[in-house]
C-alpha cells in the first residue's frame, strides 16, 4: 500500500476532529455574543432605543446559531459533510447578518472566516465559490448604502460606503474570483479528464493482462487434453516421451525441449526423448547427465523446479554445443507417488514472457508423463509376466506329451531362450543318471 492511501484516512480523520472541534467554538462564541449584546443593550441609553431592539434581535440570532451548533456537536447521526456545512452556513449567515446591520466591517470579516473554514473543512473549489459569494454579499451591502443615504450606518458603514472606489474594486474583485474559479473549474476538469484517461488506460491494461491470462490458460488446457490422448494411446514409453516432447515444443514454440529419465542402478539421467536435430543426436549418442549437476540434475536432486533466465550467468549451467542458442531455461522433475522418474528440460532462445505461468503448465505435464511413465511401466511388467506364464504353460503341456529325455530338453532349451532372452542354451545330462532313469523305467 503506499503512503498516500496510508496517510488518507488519517487525513480524513483529522479534518473530522477539527470540524468538531470548530463547531464546539462556534456554539461558544456565539453563546458568549449573545450574551453580551443582552448585557450591552441593557447599558443602552434610551435615546437610541431602535439601536437598542437591533441588539436585541442580534443577540436572539446568535443565540440561536449557538444553540443549532450544540446540536450538531452532540449529535453523531448527522454526517460529516451535513455538519461541515451547517457550520459554514451558519457563519455565512452571520457575516451577511452584519453586513446589513450596523457592523460592515466585522461582517465582511465574518465573511472571510467562513471562506477559510470552506477552505478546511472542504476543498479550493468550495473556498472560491464561498469568498465569490461572500464578495457579491459585500457589494450589495455597499451599493445599498450608497444608493439610500438615509440608512442608519455607523462610522464602519460610511466609511466604507461613501466612494465609488469602494464599489469599483469590489467589482474588480468579484471579476477576479469569477475568473479565478474559471481557472480552477477548468483544472478540476482537466484533472477529471486525466484521471479519468489513466483509468482507461489501466482498464485497458487489465483487460488485455486478463486476456492474456486467459488465452496462457486456454493454451494450457489444450496442450494437457493434448498429453492425455496421447497417454491414452501409446503405450510405448520411447514413442510416448518423444511425441509428448513434440507435442509441448509446438504448442509453446519453445526453442529445444528434452525428457531426461533416472537409471535406478546408477542414479544417472538418461535423455529418453528430445526435438529437433540436436534431439536427435542427443538420442543417437544416449546423452546422460549426473544426479545433482546442471540445471536438470539439480531439478532431479532437489525434486522442485529450475528457472534460470539468462543461462550465461548461471554458475549451474551446463552448455551443449548442439544448442549454441539457449538464452532461458526451465527444468521440472516428473515425479510419481513423490518419486523422481526423470526431468522435463525446456530451452528457449529468449527469455520467457511469463515463467510462472510456463513453470506452472509444465509441472502439471510433468505430473501427467510421470503418470503414464510408470502406468506403461506397470502395462510392460504385466506384459511380460502374462507372457513368461503363457510360454512356462505352453512348455508343460510339451513336456507331458514329449516321447523321450531328449525331446524333453528340447522343449524345455527352447522356451527357456524364449523366457530369458539369452544368446544361446544348453542343456546337459550325465550319462550315467541317464541310464539309471531308462533302466528304472523299464
């Protein structure tokens, strides 16, 4: 997460604690204003007795406003921006209370506060609006005095209302802040607009790192339902290794792929099927790999896979100079019941655009050839033993019709070389045993 997105809710945390904070305030200061407009309309000669009811009415005003910030200060159901703009209604209000009343000075000051607390508590645009608002409150107060001159005004009021000057820098002003929140209103849609274009555009990205992801996914799918078929129907694992091999170098373009797998006797691995002319040399010369050495045979030794990106600087890297142009490579036991039977080894001749997910594919090949390794292991011992059992059974039936000793050992020479396998057999008899077994049976 960055720190931005870290220091957000705090952010919004404290401006919630300050508009609460200012609220209490407010609620004070307009609490202790009423009051002393009571206090002073109570000192109030009785000359001035229309002043004295404008105090009045002022100092009900304020305690009003106090009693409507305690309120909100109390209350917790109200939301954050109901209270913020409460707040800065509530001292708009007062400014512009002031204005027309016998305090145009603290009135436009009013005004300003209410402009910083827009400021605060919400954002620029909201500032700009609120100050433009409060300078066209100001102008209307000095035209009015202006153009009634028989309006009761203190000395703030007619100083500020008798020239012209007044009115034209207020127009100027207003001008400015119109132009102003042009300005901003311009570069708040401007930012809208860019922000709205890298949302595309990371939209945009998604989407095309999705299809990606699911076109990687597809291709997965295919190339497995590949494997099955052909474990399915080849039960020779030579031609089996090699047409998976095949198989998996098409469909991911891959520069060389090679099966290597495990003598039991010697722990030596032993290339069982590879594509290509260098495959093809690599088979005819039965090129064998040490347990633990190279990429593969650390695969094999540490039964877990191998990426490597740039082979040239991998100190376990094992060159072939049949395959001068292998940049990446990725080497993966294929194991069954968690035993390793042999390496799948795949080179390319550039670094792969997304080795997860090519690791991840090629683990669950791996997982299939190592299934079908070992169930046309266990076919070929099936085999075999239904094939010795049917030539033993073939020799018994011979035996028991063979006319002589001879004969017998024959039969038995023949389907032994057919049993075994072995270059030549032969049977011999001592003479004497011989002669003894004829005499008994006569």
């Amino acid at each position: 997460m960055s720190t931005v997105a870290q220091n957000a809710p705090l952010a919004e945390t404290f401006r919630k604690d300050l508009m609460l904070t200012l609220t209490g305030v407010f609620a004070a200061a307009y609490l202790l204003g009423g009051l002393s407009l009571f206090i002073s309309q109570s000192t109030v000669d009785s000359v001035v007795f229309d002043l004295a009811n404008q105090t009045v009415y002022s100092g009900i005003l304020m305690l009003f406003f106090s009693i409507v910030c305690t309120i909100f200060y109390l209350t917790n159901r109200a939301s954050y921006a109901l209270k913020s703009f409460s707040l800065v209604s509530l001292v708009f209000l007062t400014g512009g209370y002031f204005l027309f009343t016998n305090w145009l000075l603290f009135g436009v000051l009013v005004l300003l506060l209410a402009t910083f607390l827009s400021s605060v508590l919400f954002n620029l645009q909201t500032s700009v609006f609120v100050l433009l608002a409060a300078q066209i409150l100001v102008s209307a107060a000095l035209a009015w005095f202006r153009f009634i001159p028989d309006t009761s005004v203190s000395i703030f009021q007619q100083a500020a209302g008798l020239s012209w000057l007044t009115l034209l820098i207020q127009t100027a002003v207003i001008a400015t802040l119109f132009f102003t929140l042009t300005i901003v209103l311009i570069n708040a849609n401007n930012t809208a607009l860019h922000k709205q274009e890298a949302l595309k555009n990371q939209l945009d990205s998604d989407q095309k790192t999705l299809e990606e992801r699911v076109y990687e996914h597809t291709r997965t799918l295919d190339i497995t339902q590949d494997v099955n078929r052909l474990i399915s129907t080849i039960l020779d694992e030579n031609r089996l290794i090699g047409d998976v091999a095949e198989q998996i170098r098409k469909a991911f373009n891959y520069y060389h792929v090679q099966v290597y797998l495990i003598q039991p006797d010697t722990k030596v691995l032993k290339i069982a099927g590879a594509t290509g002319e260098a495959g093809t040399a690599l088979l005819i010369g039965e090129h064998k790999l040490d347990w633990g050495i190279g990429l593969v045979g650390r695969a094999a030794k540490e039964n877990a896979p191998i990426h490597v990106d740039n082979v040239q600087e991998s100190e376990d890297w094992v060159p072939n100079s049949l395959l001068p142009d292998t940049v990446s490579e990725i080497a993966v036991p294929i194991t069954w019941d968690n035993t390793v039977l042999g390496v799948l080894d795949v080179q390319d001749n550039k670094q792969f655009a997304s080795a997860e997910n090519h690791i991840n594919t090629l683990e669950t090949i791996a997982k299939q050839l190592g299934t079908a390794i070992s169930n046309v292991n266990i076919f070929q011992q099936a085999e075999e033993q239904l094939k010795r059992e049917s030539i033993l059974n073939e020799m018994s039936l011979k035996l028991q019709v063979a006319p002589d000793v001879y004969s017998s050992m024959r039969v038995v020479g023949k389907h032994i070389s057919s049993v075994l396998e072995p270059i030549s057999v032969k049977i011999s008899l001592d003479p004497e045993l011989l002669q003894q077994s004829q005499g008994g049976s006569e």
